[in-house]
C-alpha cells in the first residue's frame, strides 16, 4: 500500500534492508572461516558482545573493536583488514532503482537517512556505492544520520527526538521508512508519520 504523503515534507529513510540489501549470514560465515567456532556462532555471543553495541553507539573506536574481535576468535594475528572484509561481508548491494527513488523524491521532499550502523560499515559503503555510481552516497540526502555519530540508536525515543532536533523538522511533516516494527513503534512515540516495510516489500516500488 502506497502512503499517504499529503502534508509530509520530509521522509527519513533506514538503511539496512530498506535501501542497502543484507545477508548477517555472510558475515557469520566470514568469521566463521576465521576461526570462530560454531558454538559461539550459534549462541550469538558474538554479536552479543557489548563491543557490537559500544561499535554501534561510537562509544568505542574501530581498533578497540577489532582488538575484540582477535580476543573472541583467539587469534591475535588477524589484521584489520581481514576483520573488516569479515565484518563487512553482510553488505551487499544499494540497486539502481532504489538511488532513482531518492534522487526522485529529493526533487519533491526533504530526504533524510537515519541508520544504526558504525564506522566500519559506513566507510565500506561509502567507498562502494561511490565505485558502483561515481556520486557520493551522502548527497542523495539533505543529511545522513548515524547511530555511532549521535551515540544512540534506534528504537530508543531519545535517538528520534536527537535526529528530529538535529535535523530541524516537524514530525507532523515527516514519514519515517524502517523494516522493523520496534523502530516504527519508537518513530511513533516521537510523532512521526510511519511506514513500515514489511518482509517482501520493495521500498521504490511503494513511491
């Protein structure tokens, strides 16, 4: 179901699996072939690990991560880069007509980005997007947020109510686009007009 965009003058966009498409199990694997054992791997305990959230928040920097990522997998020779391919290897692709859409409804609107990401990931994405396009990733939006550059993350209220300052707009104007219902129901606390993109919808398709 398309939305209803009548009075919306903004329109803030997640990031994973709205526009960037995801495989965590790519990365699972990754770290897998690495040496992470299947018994850490099917408890979760490393994606558990409170350096994931510290990551996330920018409450740490990428060498304090890496550095746990060698202690996790026990083996202190990693380098970073093999970390940060492992790590990485969940990102996959932005598609052609998913850049169409946003650089169609700037034309109309104010298009915003707010993702719970890291440092890693974004400059991997960056630099990606920039080979696959020859345009630079943030100029498809009048800004990009962040969570490890505004120390929070969604669903907390408090991180919508930062980007919703920060960004100098009026919730009553603005829709906010997400895959996750509890990011939906924190955008919604914020009085944000909300679309929630279900399991096998395809955002460029509903604009």
């Amino acid at each position: 179901m398309k939305p209803n965009l009548s009075n919306i003058k903004n329109i803030v966009f997640d990031l994973g699996k709205v526009l960037l498409n995801l495989d965590f199990n790519a990365s699972i694997g990754a770290f897998t072939e690495l040496g992470l054992n299947a018994e850490v791997v099917n408890n979760k305990q490393a994606y558990s690990d409170p350096i994931f959230y510290a990551l996330e928040t920018g409450q740490t920097t990428p060498e304090k991560f890496r550095n746990r990522i060698r202690q996790v997998l026990k083996k202190p020779s990693l380098t970073d880069l093999q970390i940060d391919q492992a790590w990485c290897a969940m990102l996959l692709d932005i598609p052609s007509e998913r850049v169409q859409l946003l650089q169609q409804l700037g034309k109309q609107y104010n298009v915003y980005l707010f993702s719970n990401t890291n440092e890693i990931h974004i400059s991997y994405l960056h630099k990606n997007f920039f080979d696959t396009y020859h345009i630079e990733f943030p100029s498809l939006f009048v800004k990009d947020f962040y969570s490890h550059e505004i120390h929070d993350r969604k669903p907390e209220l408090s991180s919508f109510q930062k980007v919703i300052k920060l960004a100098g707009i009026i919730p009553s104007e603005t829709l906010f686009v997400d895959d996750l219902k509890e990011n939906i129901a924190g955008a919604e606390k914020a009085g944000l007009k909300t679309l929630w993109l279900e399991e096998g919808m395809e955002v460029s398709e509903l604009f």
